[in-house]
C-alpha cells in the first residue's frame, strides 16, 4: 500500500479540490476503510461548500475544521488496531457519520448525532477526516455491516439520506394500507417513497416542482403518482385519495410551500414528518392542525442501531438505494461532482474511488 492517498477539501469558495494526504494507521479500536463510495450531502453543500458555517447550538465558531470532506462512506476494512473485535480486514461495512462520546443519554441510546458532549462528538467530514478520500479511518464503534447483495453506493446513501428517511417514517408509524405523501423527490425524498411502499405503503403520492427532476423520478418508479408542486396540487391529492388525504405525508422540500402542501393535504388523524433542512413552517392551527387531530414530528438523522437495522431491511428485500444515484463521478473529479449537486442534480451525486477492484 502507497504511503499517501487523494483527499478532498472544500475551501468553502464552491469549489472542491482533491489533495495527497498520508494514509491513516488505525489505533485501538480502529479501522481504515477503503473507500467504494462517498456520497455528497446537502449539508456538505450548504454548511462547507458555499462558505463555513454553524449549527445552531455550537460555539460561534465553524463546524467544519478543515478536514477531508464526506460524511457518507462505505468500503472495505484493509486495517485493523487492537482491540477491535466485530469487524476485520476484508469485511465490507457503511459508517455512520458521527463518533460521539458513547456515554451521554443520546449516545448511549445509538443518537450519536445528538452526542450533547461537544468536546468528544466529531462528525466525519467536519470535524474528523471523512469519506471524500481513497482510505477513511474510523471507529469500530461508528461501523454498520454492508449486507449482501447491498453495493459499496447502497451503503453510502444509508449512512445518511437513508437513514434520515427511514427515522422519519419510523416515527410516523407508517404501515400497510395508508396512502404515503412525499413532498420534494431529490435523494431524501426518494429515499422516503422506497422505504416507505417497503414498510407497506399501499400507494406512494410524490410532489415535485422541477421538471427534470420529475422525468428522473418517474423512470425510478419508486412513486406511484407524480404531482407537480402548484397552487392545485392539494386539490390533486384530495382527488387522487378520493377526499380524504393521505394517513402519513413527508415534508423534504425544506420549504414553507412544500410544508404547507404536506400538512393541508394530510388525512384527518394523519402524522405528518419534517425531514428537510432550513426555511420555515407556518400554517393555519385551527382547521388544519386541531380539527384534523394531526401528528407532526421532527428527526434530524437515525440512530446507529436504527441504521444497521435499515440495511439488513433492505438487503432482505433485495432493494437497492443506488437507483436514486443520478450522477456518479472518480474521486480526481470531485470539483465537478460538487458543481453539480449544487446545480440542482436531478438525483444523488457520488463519487466513487478508482483504481481497485473490490471483487
């Protein structure tokens, strides 16, 4: 094995540049990967790439600090420190994307995206080098099996955008029989309509304003009706529901309009998720939300076991993620693959190493 490795930093100028790094030797209870697959996030876009920022909650200082990017990865173990004992060199494994301090209530509980010691949570690609390289150094403890036949790009759409959709809909309690809404189909969106008919959708209604986007979708067929986001799209639903609405919608348009499309066209007794990142939601309480006696809950990401259990979910149904993945580029062209998930893709952009064969 070479001494250096390809990595990439975001300079925060919208652009991305691909740079030699040493590769990583594991400490206890550590692993370095191979990396099959990396996927770029929104967040990537919106918090690192355009320009450092912060989330709320955390000191004014950025949260990315200049590490390599990514925090979707899934490869191969090709090293391994002491101590660790579930995972060895050759096994195949996705990463979940933050490392907390394993011992506060969320962590303890598998949320280590909400790990409330900052001192220890560090997020591949923020604040520890993440997946955006040809090797990943990571925590035994962040590891989830890439189950058979999942693909090193399954694994890095369920290390975040999955994961983030299936927590939803978990909380939201969909089950056999109930109509499923979707408002906004990019990678979260469409990762909700499949997870969603898997945990027994009866029909999959997506909401949709770009056009291009729309035509990727429907040769997924992943949704069993298409709405285009307009001023009659609730009327649409209703009709398509014959008047009722559906039991479970799914807001990941981040959007006041995809928001209200969502809450106004969900059933009497419904549960409406929050998933998309940003903007505002204002609706009418009365008629909308009391009458109705509606649900509404919120989730940022799922917790480490909710991953692992999501994967071998979908291995078992033999349902692939990566038919959400509309551009996949090397690693060498990551500027461009940034260039295009912040021009909108129509689906999921990944960037996938070169140079080995997994087989």
């Amino acid at each position: 094995m070479a001494d250096t490795m390809r990595g990439v930093f975001l300079p925060g100028d919208s652009t991305a540049a691909v740079r030699e790094y040493p590769i990583p030797t594991p400490g206890p209870g550590e692993l370095v990967i191979r990396t099959g697959a990396s996927g770029i996030c929104g967040s990537d876009l919106s918090y690192i790439y355009h320009g450092y920022k912060t989330h709320k909650g955390l000191s004014g200082a950025p949260a990315y600090k200049g590490v390599i990017a990514g925090h979707e990865p899934s490869g191969r173990v090709v090293a391994a420190g002491e101590g660790v004992s579930r995972f060895g060199v050759g096994d195949d494994v996705l990463v979940y994307h933050i490392h907390g301090c394993g011992q506060c209530r969320n962590c303890r509980a598998g949320y280590y995206i909400s790990c409330t010691d900052q001192s220890q949570r560090k997020a591949y690609g923020w604040q520890r080098d993440g997946g955006h390289a040809d090797y990943v150094l990571v925590s035994e403890a962040t590891c989830i099996p890439l189950f058979a036949p999942l693909n090193y790009v399954d694994g890095a759409l369920i290390a975040c955008g999955f994961g983030t959709a299936y927590e939803g809909l978990r909380r939201a309690n969909v089950h056999g029989g109930e109509d499923l809404l979707v408002v906004g189909l990019g990678p979260v969106g469409l990762a909700a309509a499949m997870i969603g008919r898997m945990l027994g959708a009866r029909r999959v209604i997506g909401v949709e304003r770009s056009k291009e986007r729309i035509e990727f979708v429907r040769a997924t067929g992943l949704v069993d009706d298409l709405v285009v986001a307009d001023e009659s799209a609730v009327d649409t639903i209703f009709a398509l529901t014959d008047g009722k609405g559906c039991e479970v919608s799914v807001d990941a348009s981040g959007s006041a309009p995809g928001r209200s499309t969502a809450v106004s066209a969900t059933a009497e007794w419904g549960r409406m998720a929050l998933l998309g990142e940003g903007g505002t939601f204002e609706t009418e309480v009365s008629d909308t939300l009391l009458h109705k006696q509606l649900t509404i809950t919120a989730s940022w990401v799922t917790s480490l076991q909710g991953m692992e259990d999501l994967a071998r979910m979908l291995a078992a149904e033999g349902l692939h993620p990566e038919i959400v993945v509309s551009h996949r580029l090397p690693l060498e062209d990551a500027d461009e693959a940034y260039r295009i998930a912040a021009g909108g893709a129509t689906g999921k952009v990944v960037l996938v190493p070169s140079g080995w064969d997994a087989a």
